[in-house]
C-alpha cells in the first residue's frame, strides 16, 4: 500500500517534472508567437520564479492545514491552468497562465515530499526520497519524448494539453487512497500566524546556527544555476548545428532525464555505504565534469560524445538531487516538514530562475544584433555555447572550494573556553 501510495502523490507531483516537454517547444513557441530571442526566457523563468516565491509558504500552510488537503488543491488548480496555457491565444496570457501554473506547482512541490517520507518509517526516509525522485526523474523521461510527439501532431500546445488527464486521475486516486492515518495530524491547536510564525523561526534558527546547511543549501542552487544551461539550449544547437527534428532533440533530452532517473534510483543503494553528503559531492563533481565535456561540442562533434556527456550529467544531478533532499529533511523537525521540503524547491528555482536570465545574455554577447537565436551563423552560435557551458562547468567547482575553506575555518574554529578560579 506504501508504495501505490507513493505512486499516486508521485503521478500528481509529475506534472511538473513533465513540464520538462516545454523546453522541447522552446523553439515552436518562438516561430508561434514571432518572439525575439530575450522573450523565450520568461516562459521558464515566469513558471520557476512563482513557484520559487510560494512555495516554503505552502509548505508552512501544509503544515498547520494537512498536507494532502493542500496537495489536492495544488491538483485542481493545475487542471485549470494547463488548460489555460494550452487555449492561450497571445503570448501575455500565455505567461500569465504560467503563473497560475506556477502556483500549482508551488502546492504540490511543497507538500509531496512531506507526505511521502511520513508514509515510511523514519528510519527508511532515505528510501521513500529515492523512490520519490526516482518517479520525477521517470516524467522527466517520458517528458521530451512525449513533447516531441504531441509538437509534430498537435503543435505546442500539446505539451500542455496531455497533463490535464493525469491531473484529473491523480485527483481521483487520491479520493479512494486511504493513507490518512499514516500522516501526523496538524497541530490544529495553533493559529495559522503562530504556526506559520514557529515553522520559519525553525528553518531561522537552522540557517543561523549551522554552516553547512547553509552550504548545501547554496550548492544546490549552483548546480541548478550550471544544469539549467542544457535543456535551455541544447534544444537551439542541435535545431542550429546539427539540423535534428523536434522528435529527436525530444529522445536526446529524455537521455538526459534517464541518466537523472538512474541516479536518483542509485542513492538509496549507495546510502548503505557512504553519507548522504559524499554523494552530494560525488553527484555535484560530475554535473560539472559533463557540462565541461558539453562545452567541447562544435560543428563537428560526435553524437555519441553528446549522449554520453549528457546522461553522465543527468546521473550526477540525480546523485545530487536526492542527497540533497535527505541532508535538508533530516535537519529539521518533524513539525517543519513541509518547510523542509519548500526549502529544497526554493534553492532550485533560485538556480533555474537566475540560469533563464544569465545563460541566453551570455550568448546574447556572441551574436549579431540583427540575428535572431534561429537563424544565426553557425560560428556564432558555438562560441556563445561553449562559454556558456565553460562557465557553467566552472562555477561548480569553485563554489565547491570555496565551501571546503568555509567548512575548514569554521570547523577548526577555537573554542573560548572558562577559565576556572
């Protein structure tokens, strides 16, 4: 029952891991809406930014109201505004759509790994997190090949419309799943303000106190900052250089998400021999390797080396994004779960939403004023790539280093002891 428990809040929460189908209408999108290259950005960072802002607050709501009454709200709101994006008939409407969508998005992040590790004994929480993002990283999977499909069939819209289905029978799952008296009751006894109010002191107090939360927290949205750089533009080198169709950027990207899925899958099995925190490093060092590899590509690569460069990066992710999740969840309290998990959605949109801004204004840099992103020279397009992703593999190990002499002094940090009389 636990795990076809896990399997109906993982359907709901997929919905936005499958929002991955989007990146691959990128390009459709711009040709629909006769966009300028700077435009495309907001349709990311629109989605990210809302749910970034909302999301610890919906947890701190799960909280003190239910998790899986939230949860539901989260899904009915998603079925309206999938809806919405998909009829939008101008460009405005479509990002304003993709604010609603974000809001969903923010309830059902928010509120999905806490009801997911309270389904298990604590003492297996590193398991149900791995099985949690194992089906995430499955929908980001599917997700690319799916967009491809529905683009070449439907048009863009497509990659919004096949989510509402899934919304809907999600929400009926939930209505027949008994798993109630698997979820401790909230603490009714507060008011939303109070319970709200001890919930952030909480999260305040860890910030403060511990160096190392502090650090992954930071890392996390590094590596979300560098790996964004991939499905925003892999899909415009392979239209540009390599001249692929939207199917097959569709099955390079779901390789990418494979390589998450796998990772994902291997931290439950690796935890029984290394901490949590060497495989956030392990996973950190090789989303930076692969990106470096990625910035080799040019007019002439291999398209093996692409595919190989690219699962090892969606591994190392999903190594990272797991790790990552336990090391928050475990350092708070019980009561402040739904904290917990707001905290590891915030730092990724951080990264995501900073990355939708950065990446394209470097490339932006390399190409003629008079150019758009669909029609540029090739030898243009490469030297913006490639120092985009020479920097985003850079600025991993940096921080990385930076982070181990923070660790170091305050570690090391002398004790001022009493003297006694």
């Amino acid at each position: 029952m636990n795990n076809f428990a896990v399997f109906v809040i993982g359907l709901g929460v997929s919905l936005v891991p499958l929002d991955f189908s989007v990146n691959v209408a990128f390009p459709a999108i711009t040709n629909a809406f006769s966009l300028p290259t700077q435009s495309i950005r907001w349709i990311p960072f629109s989605y990210v930014l809302t749910y970034g802002l909302l999301v610890i607050g919906f947890g701190a709501l799960g909280d003190r109201l239910g998790h899986l009454h939230i949860f539901r709200a989260g899904l009915v709101l998603a079925i309206f505004a999938l809806s919405m994006c998909a009829i939008a008939p101008s460009y405005h409407l479509l990002i304003a759509s993709r604010i609603l969508q974000g809001i969903s998005a923010a309830i059902l992040l928010s509120c999905a790994p806490a009801i997911v590790t309270f389904l298990y004994a604590e003492s297996k929480r590193t398991k149900a997190l791995s099985i949690y993002g194992s089906m995430a990283a499955t929908a980001g999977v599917i997700a690319p090949l799916i967009g491809g499909f529905l683009i070449a069939w439907v048009d863009w819209p497509g990659v919004f419309w096949f989510r509402v289905p899934i919304a809907i029978l999600s929400l009926l799952l939930l209505q027949i799943l008994i798993i109630k008296e698997k979820i401790p009751a909230p603490d009714r006894s507060l008011s939303i303000s109070a319970s709200d109010q001890l919930s952030f002191q909480l999260m305040v107090q860890k910030f403060k106190k511990d160096h190392r939360f502090i650090g992954v927290n930071a890392l996390s949205a590094v590596i979300q900052f560098s790996t964004f750089s991939l499905p925003l533009l892999i899909p415009y080198y392979l239209t540009n250089i390599e001249l692929w169709g939207i199917e097959k950027i569709g099955f390079l990207l779901s390789t990418w998400a494979l390589g998450t899925l796998v990772g994902s899958w291997s931290v439950d099995q690796l935890a029984i021999k290394l901490s949590t925190n060497l495989i956030a490093n392990i996973g950190a060092w090789l989303t930076a390797i692969s990106l470096f590899f990625i910035a080799l590509c040019s007019t002439n690569t291999n398209l093996d080396f692409i595919f190989l460069a690219v699962i090892i990066q969606g591994f190392g992710l999903g190594l990272f994004q797991v790790a990552y999740s336990d090391i928050v969840i475990k350092s708070l309290p019980l009561q402040a779960r739904g904290i917990a998990g707001g905290i590891t959605v915030m730092t990724r949109t951080v990264g995501v939403a900073i990355g939708s801004l950065v990446w394209l204004w470097i490339l932006d840099q390399f190409l003629s004023t008079s150019k758009e992103l669909l029609s540029i020279a090739n030898s243009e397009f490469i030297q913006g790539f490639q120092m985009v992703f020479l920097i985003a593999a850079g600025v991993i190990p940096v921080f990385l280093a930076f982070q181990y002499l923070v660790n170091q002094m305050f570690d090391h940090k002398p004790i001022v002891q009493k003297t006694k009389i």
